[in-house]
C-alpha cells in the first residue's frame, strides 16, 4: 500500500522506513514535520486509527506517540506545526470533540489539550500557522456559539490561548484563511459584515490586526 519511504536521490538508497498498515492496505500517512530532529506525521494502522507518529527514519525507531481516540476510530491529527520544539496539531478526543493539542518533545509527557470550546463540543479548530512573535501559534477557533469561528492565539497552554480579535461580531464567523507569514506578521484572509472578505495583516497582537483593503467596497 501507500507508506513512508526515505531516499538519498539514488535508486540504491531508496528504502521503505516503516508500514504502518501491514500488507497491501495503505497507512495514508501525511502532515509530516520535523520537530527536535524527528519526523512527526499522522498515520493509521489497523489497531488505532489515524494517529500521531514519529519517526527517527528507520522502522526501529519509528512509533505511534499516543492514542488520543481509542479504539480503532482514530483522532485524525491535522495541521501540525512545529514551533521551536514544541509540536501543535488538531485532534478528536472523546468527550472532548475536534481541539488544539500541544506536544512538547522535550518531554516524555502527553499532549497538553487546549479545550478552546469547552465540553464535548468541537472547536473546530484550523489554519495553524507559527505566531509572528516566535512563540506559539494563530489559528482559526470557534470557541463559543455567540463568537463564532475567528482568530485566536496560543502559546502552547490553556491559560495563554484566547481570542485575538472578533473580526466580525457577534454568531457570524469572520475565519483565518490562507495564512501566509509575510514582513514580520501573518496576512491572511476574512469577513465582516462590513467589509465582506477582505486580506487584513496581523502581528500577533488584537491592535496590529487590521484589514488591509477593502478591495471590492461594501460588504459583497
């Protein structure tokens, strides 16, 4: 099936490094980052489901860091993104739903959850990208049903994750979409009411986050 390989460029050192999926079924394995000199990538196999993994690039060092949705279902790892060493994703969890998750490998301790929309009601949080700052990340959240999905800021611990800006007020969602980082800050995509969809810039902070254009006038 469709597993991890590693090569040198040559035919001679291309070489499968692990099959998560034993046989002819595939891992599906993707969102590959490196963090503190390992391969962290999210896999299933027949056990646990798409799951968290790392890899040193040998099969002997390669192993399925938690099972966050045990069972077989999987808790689906996304967006994963390395920050200094400290690696930020999106998960399931049961009883928790579709949440933030930080893992810092410099420990041998389990993610921190970041229950953004607390209870079993899912975040969905999106779109990470590293924080303008050096430290933590942006991302797209939906952490209340009056707020709805905006952009929200974390430096890796519930008590440092919070909302940065309510782009459009109230239930209606104003996103982070398309983050790209660019002169020091993050431009990224979102809607108001007022504006429609719009590119606006951040640096990391609620007052340095500000729409660039309003490039088709009014809220269309």
């Amino acid at each position: 099936g469709r597993e991890l390989y590693k090569t040198n460029g040559q035919v001679g050192g291309t070489q499968l490094v692990h099959d998560f999926a034993p046989g002819p079924s595939s891992s599906n394995f993707g969102e590959m980052v490196v963090v503190g000199g390992r391969l962290f990538l999210a896999a299933s196999d027949p056990s646990g489901g798409s799951e968290l993994w790392s890899t040193g690039g040998t099969s002997a060092t390669t192993k399925r860091e938690f099972d966050l949705y045990p069972g077989g279902i999987g808790s689906t790892p996304k967006w994963l993104t390395a920050v200094g060493n400290k690696l930020y994703f999106i998960a399931d969890m049961p009883g928790v739903g579709r949440e933030l998750f930080v893992l810092d490998t410099t420990l041998a301790a389990p993610p921190v959850l970041i229950d953004i929309f607390p209870g079993s009601h899912s975040s969905d949080a999106r779109g990470l990208i590293a924080h303008p700052s050096g430290v933590g990340v942006l991302l797209e959240a939906n952490g209340d049903f009056s707020i709805g999905a905006e952009i929200w800021t974390s430096d890796g611990t519930p008590a440092g994750t919070s909302l940065l800006v309510d782009i459009n007020p109230g239930p209606g969602d104003g996103h982070f979409r398309g983050a790209v980082t660019l002169a020091g800050g993050v431009l990224f995509s979102a809607t108001s009411n007022v504006l429609g969809n719009e590119p606006y810039f951040t640096d990391g902070t609620a007052i340095g986050t500000v729409a660039l254009a309003d490039i088709a006038p009014g809220p269309g």
